[in-house]
C-alpha cells in the first residue's frame, strides 16, 4: 500500500479564508483532469489571517502534482486526519 502526502497550500491575510476555499475548487477540478487515484481534499482556517487549502496524492503522484502546482510544504497524510 502506497504512503499517502498531504499537500498544503497556505494563504495570509484578510481574504485567506475565501482564498483558500476557491483554491479547493481548482485542486477538485486538477484531480479530475488528471485522473488522480484519490479525491481527498479540504480547506482549513487556522485564524482570521490564515487559511489552508490541502490534497492528498500517493506517493506515486506526489512529484507530478507538486510541479504542476506548487505547493507551499507537505506533510504524511495519517487516515483519522480530518483536515
């Protein structure tokens, strides 16, 4: 079974909340174009100057996606994860 990566992309300021919740949308849509094998994504406010958009790819995946969208760290995705 293949280790699973969290992707996080992280937004500051006072639209961050709005900004990470778009940025979902558009990682929904990448994951269909590509026909990625798992469909695992979410958004987070941390606080009123902070937000976190994430997806999950395996560890196949991870390179491709990661330069294709750039994403700001990552992180190994744990199952009870909730975002």
């Amino acid at each position: 079974m293949s280790r699973k990566i969290k992707l996080i992309w992280d937004f500051r300021g006072p639209a961050s909340a709005k900004t990470a919740e778009h940025h979902e949308i558009h990682l929904k849509e990448y994951i269909a174009i590509e026909k990625l094998p798992l469909n695992i994504t979410g958004f987070k406010i941390v606080n009123d100057m902070h937000a976190t958009a994430f997806m999950v790819v395996t560890d196949e995946n991870m390179i491709q996606v990661r330069d294709a969208l750039k994403p700001h760290r990552g992180e190994v995705y744990v199952e009870s994860q909730k975002s």
